[in-house]
C-alpha cells in the first residue's frame, strides 16, 4: 500500500464519509480489474467518501447552458441545429457520389468508438422485447446514450447494439409497445429526464416505431417546433391499453392518444407533473401518479380514462393512504396474474404528521382490491448504515423502481440504492411481510455487486424468473428470480452509454487515457484493446490530467475541490490527496495541469472576488496551495474554464460565468499580474479558450490568436482574437443555437479549429473568413453531446468525450495536415472570366493545387489543377484564369492542396458576386457589410431574409421598379443569408 495514504489522512476519509452519507446521494461500485482488487476495508472506506449527485449534475449545466433571455434551457432548438446538420451531411455525401468535394478539410473526420466497452451508464427503462419468450431480446432507454437493443440478453455473454445514434434526442426515458399490434410491432419511445428538479434539460418528444423497432419516427404531434407546446418536454412513462390507446405521463399532465400518437387529449391534469401510469390490461383501469417534485402527490384512478373521471384514491373512505401534500414522486406496479393486488412506493414531500425528510422513502404500500383501500408494509433496512431504513437515501425522487412477478403477485422486488425482494407480499398480515437485501452497491457486507441507482425492473414475457435490472451503470439480469436471494449478474459488454465529462491523454500511450464519467468515477483507458477500463477514483468523476513531460504523474478528481494524485503510472490515486474538500468549488470544477511548471490550477471559490486555487510542485511531495484573487466578480461568478498557454511560460487563461477571460501572468509566483482581455458584458459562461500554438515566423509575438466559446443558448457561441485579447470579433458564422463546450485550434499553428457542441464535433478550415463556416465533423461520431477535445503530442491523436456515448478517436490531424503555407488567395473578376491568385511562404510535400468552383457555396467540383514547389521555403506565386463561367450570379472558389502522399486541406473560400442581366433576382454589393439593394423582383412584394437555422431576421416591400433595400438590423452577425421573395431566393454575405 502506498505509504502517503497516513493515518491522518485515513480519519480524515472517514469523517467526510459521514458527512456525505448524510448530506448527498447515492455512491457506486469501483470496477477494477482482479490484480488491482485490494483489501475489502479500504475498499470500504474508499467508496464511503465518493457520492453521486445527479441533481446538482442538471443543476449545473443548466446554469452553463440556459438562454439569458428567457432563463430555460431550450432544447428544443437542438431540432433545428440538428436539421441544419442533416443537410449539410445530405450534400457532403451527393457531392462524394458525383466525385466532387464538400466542406473542409477537418469535416472528413472519421471516429472510432473506443468505449468502454465493459461498463455502461444510466439505463431509465427496459422492455424485454414481448415476441421473445425467452426474454433473449430486450430493449433499452439510457438518459444521454440513446436508445439499444440486446439479440442474446439470456445467453451466456451477452452483448449490447445501439439502435441509431441520429435520433434528435437521445436522452430516452420510457419504452411501451401495442399490445393490440400484429407481432407487437407498434412501439413507442419517450425523451427527457423528469425525475429531477426544474432545471432538468428537456426531452423532444416521442417516437414510434411500427416494423417492429427497425425504423423510428418521431410523432410531431409531441414535437415542439411543429406544435409550439412544451408538454412533452419530459415524458416520464408510456404505456399502451388494450384498445391500443396510448397513454403519456408528462411534466404537464396525463395526456392520450386513441389514434397512435396522431392527436393527444389531456386526461388527467394540465399543469402537474404526472410521474407514473400504469392500466390493467384485464379491465382498462388507469391508474396515474403525481410527481415527481409536485407535493400533493398521490394515485389517481379512472375505469374509462376520460377526462373527469380519475378520482384521488385518498380520498375513499379507510383508503389507508398518505394525505394529500405528504408525498410527491409515487411509483405503482400491478400484478400481470391479478392486477387488483397492487404496490406503491411513496417519495416524501417534506411534511405530514410525523414530518418525513422531504425526498425519504416516505412508505410502501399494497392494495388487494385495485386500489380502494391499502396497507402500510415494512421498510427494508439496508445493511450498510450508511443508507439504514430509508433504501434511496434520501434520493426517492430520483431512486425508485418496483415490480411484479407476473406469475407470482406475492413476489415483488423494489429497488432505491440496492435491490430488494419479498417471496410473501401478499401475506395477510402487513408486518409479517419481509424484504431480503439482494444487492449492494460495491459488493460490501456479503452481498453482490450491483450498481447503485435503480431506475427499472422488468420482467421477460411471461417468466417469474427471469428479470432485468436498470440503473446508473447500465443492465443487471437474474435468471433465478424465484430464489431468496436470486444471483444478478451485469450484462454490459459494448452498452457504451458512458457519461464523460472529462478526459486526459497520454503522451506517448495510444490506449492510454483517463476520463472523468458521471456516477461512474474516473475510468482508466489502457492496455492492448484500449476499450476495457476500471474505475480509479469512484463516485462522479471530474477533470482529470496527465503530466506530459512526466507521465507517471496524473491526477483524478471527485466533485467540487476532491483531487487526488499518483506518481505511479496511475496504478493507485486514492491514497495521495492533493486536496478533499467538498464545499468548495463547482460540483463538476474546471482544472487544468501546467506540466512545464507542475502546478495545478482549479477552480476554488466564489464571490466578492474570484480565486483560483493552484497546487504547487504538484507531481511530488506534499502539495504547497495558495490562492489567485481575481478581478471583476458580479454578483459571485465563478470560474467556468482553466487554460495553460502553450506559448508563454507559467501563463494562464481563466474564463468565468460572467463573460470574461482572465489572462494570468507570472501565475504561479506571490505576485501574479492579472488582466481581463474579454468582457462580453452579459450573464453567460465561458466554456473554453484556446490558445493557437507559436510557430516561428506566423506571428509577431505568440498567444496573439486566442478563441474563446460560450456555453449558453442564445448567445453568439465563439469569439476570435488575433491581437492577444486587444479586439474580439465574432466568428460564430453558420453554426445553429446550441452549446459550444470546448474549442480546439489546430495544433500545427494553423488556421482551422473544432469545436465540441451538444451535437457532436464541427470544424472549420478558415477562421479568418469574412464569413467563417462551420461543418459536421462527425462521420461515426454519435448525435451526442460532446464536453471535451484533447490531441495527444506526439502524433495528433485526437479524442473526444462525449456525454453519453464514451469515447471516440479520429486520426483527422495525422490523415490531414496542412502541407503548405498559404500566404494570400485571391479572386477577382475581369470581363467574362475570373482570375484566381494565390502565394506560399513555404510548402513540404506539396504535388498539386486543384482549383475548385462552387454555385451554391456548398458543392464544389474541380475547374482546374496546378503543380505545385513539391519543398519550397520561399515565397512562391500561382494563378489560373476560369473562363469558362456558368450563369450563376455568385460565384465560390477554393484551393484543394494536395499533398505528395495523397494527403490535402482546403484553402478560405473566396466570392465572386456577377452583375445580373435584365430581370434576374440579385443583390448588390454582395457581399455587404451594411445595406444592400435587391433587383429582379416584383413590383409590390414580400421580401424576407433568413438566416441558416430559418429565422426571419428582416423583411421590407420591393418598390414600383421591383427594388428594395435590403437593410439588416444592427448586430447581425456575419455570414450567409437567404433573400425571398415570393418562390425565388439569392444569397447575401454579411461582412
């Protein structure tokens, strides 16, 4: 055992361990591998500091995140940004059948899934597949990896496929399938999380299946941008009756359809949040639940459900039930064998007589008569003292599952933390029934190793004892479930639902990497397959570094200010504290490693003023921590993002809540100088800066080229400066309203960059354009959110973490280098023809330049080639002239570069606007910076200007002559621009 893991530090562990059973939620299981298991009291001790919060998680980005115009989280915007893409990837591919290029170099990137590939994430509901007897087939719904599907869940090595990673949404909550359908073909799916506080991210919808689950549609009847209603936003359950209606549990009310999701009517509430439904499939009986998080809640009941008819069944007379305003999340489960033997878990609201720790299990209750009157039973009692009595410690609003076996009404197994059975449910005496602990969520006190955070329990169709557990560490599966306590084994291999915030990369390492997941600790990557990991740190794992210069030493980190080292190739973090602290910084805290100078900068504390807290000769001995008070708080912001300059010693960039980026010399010093080189001046989040790399010759001074990405919607999402912090401009260009989350430069000192955005990764080839333009990178990339890029030194390896879909690979930078110095591209017309110029500073391998031409701006096909210097360290000049013009008013051209080895990158595209012949539509000049004519319309007419995402963004009237100005409004950021009026369109460039 490591000899810095002291005594101190051992009761110290130890005191935070009960502060944070008492005060956070659920802990889980540390995954190692055999020959890195030790002792089971360390392990012990180890797991009790390490709590998951998926709360204060939502919490937190949604704070990162929301519109400072309407204070919510849209979402749904994330449909039109998705389209945007759609089309994009639409004409990359057309343009790859007709032989032509589309977008720049760094859109080709290709990914590879890394994994893990041997633990999984939060898994909300599963549907073992109702055709599959023999419950080999079972569907899955993960909070932010999609929705999958298992072919062979009952064999002896189960495997996981995802179903399509290009749903809108992948957030998926629910599953239901039409009892009434041939084959059970008809299926539905719902989205987003309801189970947490109000600033839950939402969902978008519901989608249908009718062959069976091969191909989904989602309803637009429940899409918010077709029907301009937020009620299904958060759909917490489906289920489907025997007349084929289907019914939806949403955050604003029960709503149903009678026509398969054509139109829905609201049955039971307009405003309330409905947490669980659930119908008999004998009588058609509906029963619904209020919650989660709307005190009050209860179970409603209605034979028909119409509306008008549920009535609250504690209101029956000798119902037995909690009052009204006592509870809030209810979850229920039906008997298949005799559905009037019912159960209900109960969430506590906070009050009653006594009053119960609102979010406690509040009780357990069983009805033998469909719900008219019911009994309180036993709570189980959790060997671990740390949960005790109350089985979801504290987390029932969030930890609550409970079913039925469908042979045996009296077998039921519930789970919060761990999982739960009783054999005699239906005892006729209410105390005599008795739980027996089936799990634990490390696989302490003599139980066996499930993950904590119940969210499902299914059963396979028909069987009592085959059944299916779902959680935050994705599928369990027992195939004993008639036993005292039934063997769960979990089932996970390639169910790739990893929630990464995080990652580190190795030097030199290729399968080496550490990532940071939620409830899932800080996986380490390594090995041959690079793909199977084991979890280092426990717990919601963070930020993570790896020492570049000396890669023994890496450092994981717990939530807020818990950062732990190792100075042994990563073999054991958890003895070597650099620092536990648990009330300061944010709950998922930026931290960033200077490796030159070994010093750790994170996030520490907010208000009056700003501090980043720094860990001195950080990779050896006892850490020396100090504090950097910062400039120009507001109202307590924090630190949003930590950046080491790759140019300057011991500088470093800081970005914070408020729109600033803080620039920090002599950082690491008594006496650092500390200047805000951008000031936004409005309430969003800096989510990363970039700093270009120094190439001798580029630039005058290093870290002139700095970009910085805001987090938030509605909100211009990168900004550019070329000057080190003196002017800023907005170079967002063509990217739709979503979350930028990290930004890359190229890391060859040139001009293109990608980002990491809550729909995978985009790129650019040229981020000095007067209209910058951004592309899909993401060819096998998941539609997922993406947190973080990183580039390993050594061969520009690049890795990206996505939040929901683990890790991903692309050789990108290796395949596409930029083999030549551009030094100027110019296009300019003379009489019918356009003449095209452009100079290297220097060239390396370079065989040719294929000059491309465009009409559309988009597909581009080549006009004509010119050999290139092949190694040239001089300036060089080219040219070629296209006669040979089409009729198109605009014009785009661009240089394809190509390398020796085949290898190329694109040039900035350059514009040409051509006069109009008579009655032609045109605008001039174009491009504008200002205001621009229109000509070629009709007298009397619309005319309207979108921007790319579809926005109206001006309108105006053609005059007498069919002319109009063209006048956009102040502040329209640069880019491109369509002009309607009637069924014709033409483009604007705005400077």
């Amino acid at each position: 055992m490591n000899q810095l893991f002291t005594m101190g530090r051992t009761a110290l562990r130890l005191s935070l361990a009960v502060s944070l059973l008492t005060a956070a939620g659920c802990q889980h299981t540390d995954n190692r591998l055999t020959k890195h298991r030790i002792d089971s009291e360390e392990e012990e001790e180890r797991e009790g500091t390490q709590t998951d919060r998926p709360d204060l998680a939502e919490e937190q980005d949604a704070a990162l995140t929301r519109d400072p115009a309407t204070g919510t989280v849209p979402r749904e915007r994330l449909l039109i940004a998705k389209e945007q893409a759609e089309r994009m990837l639409q004409a990359r591919a057309a343009a790859q059948q007709r032989g032509t290029s589309y977008g720049g170099s760094l859109s080709a990137a290709n990914w590879t899934e890394k994994g893990p590939s041997n633990i999984a994430g939060r898994v909300l509901a599963l549907m073992p597949d109702p055709s599959d007897a023999t419950g080999n087939k079972v569907w899955a719904a993960s909070a932010g990896g999609g929705l999958w599907k298992s072919d062979n869940a009952a064999g002896t090595t189960p495997t996981w496929n995802k179903v399509s990673d290009t749903f809108a949404n992948l957030a998926v909550s629910t599953l239901a399938y039409d009892p009434t359908s041939a084959n059970f073909d008809v299926m539905y799916f719902g989205t987003g999380e309801g189970f947490s506080n109000a600033d839950a991210i939402r969902g978008l919808g519901i989608w249908k299946s009718t062959d069976h689950g091969v191909t989904w549609t989602q309803l637009s009847s429940t899409n918010f941008n077709v029907t301009g209603s937020n009620v299904f936003n958060f759909v917490n359950k489906i289920v489907v009756d025997k007349n084929g209606w289907v019914y939806a549990a949403t955050s604003l009310g029960l709503r149903r359809s009678q026509d398969g999701g054509t139109t829905w009517t609201a049955v039971l509430f307009t405003a309330n949040r409905v947490g669980d439904v659930e119908v008999d499939p004998t009588t058609g009986t509906v029963f619904a639940t209020v919650g989660p998080n709307t005190n009050g809640g209860g179970i409603y009941r209605s034979t028909s459900g119409d509306l008008n008819t549920f009535t609250n069944l504690n209101t029956l007379p000798g119902n037995g039930l909690p009052p009204s305003g006592t509870t809030t999340r209810v979850d229920i489960a039906l008997a298949p064998s005799n559905p009037q033997q019912m159960y209900a878990l109960f969430c506590s609201g906070g009050s009653g007589t006594p009053a119960m720790t609102r979010n406690t299990l509040y009780g357990i209750y069983r009805s033998a008569d469909g719900g008219n009157t019911w009994q309180v039973l036993p709570r189980p009692v959790d060997s671990d003292p740390g949960i005790g009595s109350d089985f979801t410690r504290g987390q029932a609003w969030y930890d609550l599952a409970i079913n039925v076996s469908p042979t045996d009404p009296a077998t039921v197994f519930i789970g919060g933390i761990d999982i739960f059975k009783t054999s005699n449910g239906t005892d006729a005496t209410a105390a005599n029934v008795a739980w027996q602990q089936t799990t634990h969520w490390y696989g302490g006190f003599g139980f066996q190793n499930v993950h904590a955070d119940q969210h499902a329990i299914e059963f396979a169709p028909g069987s009592g004892s085959r059944a299916y557990f779902g959680h935050d560490g994705g599928v369990a599966v027992t195939a004993n479930a008639t036993a005292a306590i039934p063997t769960i084994t979990p089932i996970n291999t390639n169910f790739n639902i990893t929630q990464f915030y995080a990652v580190a990369v190795h030097p030199t390492d290729a399968n080496y990497f550490l990532a940071g997941a939620q409830d899932n600790g800080t996986q380490q990557f390594r090995g041959v397959s690079g793909s199977v990991t084991r979890d280092v740190n426990g717990g919601d794992g963070a930020f993570c570094a790896i020492d570049q210069d000396q890669p023994d030493v890496q450092f994981a980190t717990y939530v807020y200010c818990n950062i732990y080292r190792d100075t042994n190739k990563g073999d054991d973090f958890f003895p070597d504290v650099v620092e536990q602290d648990n009330t300061h910084g944010s709950f998922i805290n930026p931290l960033e490693y200077d490796s030159k100078n070994n010093v750790l900068y994170y996030n520490y504390s907010s208000g009056t003023l700003l501090a980043l807290r720094r860990a001195l000769n950080a990779n050896a001995g006892t850490p020396t921590l100090s504090t950097i008070a910062l400039p120009g708080a507001v109202n307590g912001a924090i630190v949003t993002h930590v950046a080491i300059s790759p140019n300057v010693d011991d500088r470093v960039y800081v970005g914070t809540n408020t729109g600033r980026v803080i620039q920090v010399d002599n950082a690491s010093t008594a006496t650092p100088t500390i200047t805000t080189i951008l000031n936004i001046g409005v309430n969003v989040s800096i989510s990363s800066i970039g700093v270009e790399k120094f190439v001798v010759g580029a630039a005058a001074t290093p870290d002139q080229h700095i970009l910085a990405t805001v987090s938030n919607y509605g909100q211009p999402s990168v900004y550019q400066t070329t000057d080190g912090g003196t002017n800023w401009a907005n170079v967002e260009g063509n990217l739709p309203d979503m979350p930028v989350r990290w930004v890359l430069p190229d890391p060859t000192g040139s001009k293109r960059a990608l980002i990491a955005t809550e729909l995978g990764v985009w790129s650019t080839d040229d981020l000095y354009a007067a209209s910058v333009v951004w592309t899909p990178s993401n060819s096998n990339l998941a539609n997922v959110r993406v947190d973080m890029l990183r580039v390993r030194k050594s061969d520009r390896m690049l890795v990206a973490a996505t939040h929901g879909r683990g890790l991903f690979t692309s050789d990108v930078l290796i395949a596409n280098p930029l083999p030549v110095e551009l030094t100027a591209f110019t296009a300019t017309p003379a009489s019918e023809a356009v003449r095209l110029a452009w100079t290297t500073a220097s060239e390396k391998n370079s065989a040719r330049f294929e000059v491309e031409r465009s009409t559309d701006g988009t597909g581009f096909e080549r006009i004509g080639t010119v050999a290139a210097a092949g190694k040239s360290s001089s300036a060089r000049s080219y040219g070629l002239t296209d006669a040979a013009l089409p009729a198109a008013l605009t014009l785009y051209y661009r240089l394809r570069q190509v390398d020796i080895d085949g290898k190329f990158t694109y040039s900035p595209v350059r514009t040409i606007a051509r006069p109009a012949s008579a009655g032609a539509l045109a605008v001039f000049p174009n491009p504008s910076r200002n205001v621009a004519t229109l000509t070629g319309a009709t007298p009397g007419t619309l005319v309207r200007v979108f921007d790319t995402a579809g926005h109206a963004v001006f309108s105006t009237t053609t005059d007498a002559e069919g002319k109009a100005s063209v006048l956009p409004p102040a502040g329209l950021a640069a880019g491109v621009y369509v002009v309607r009026t009637g069924n014709r369109t033409t483009r604007l460039t705005v400077e």
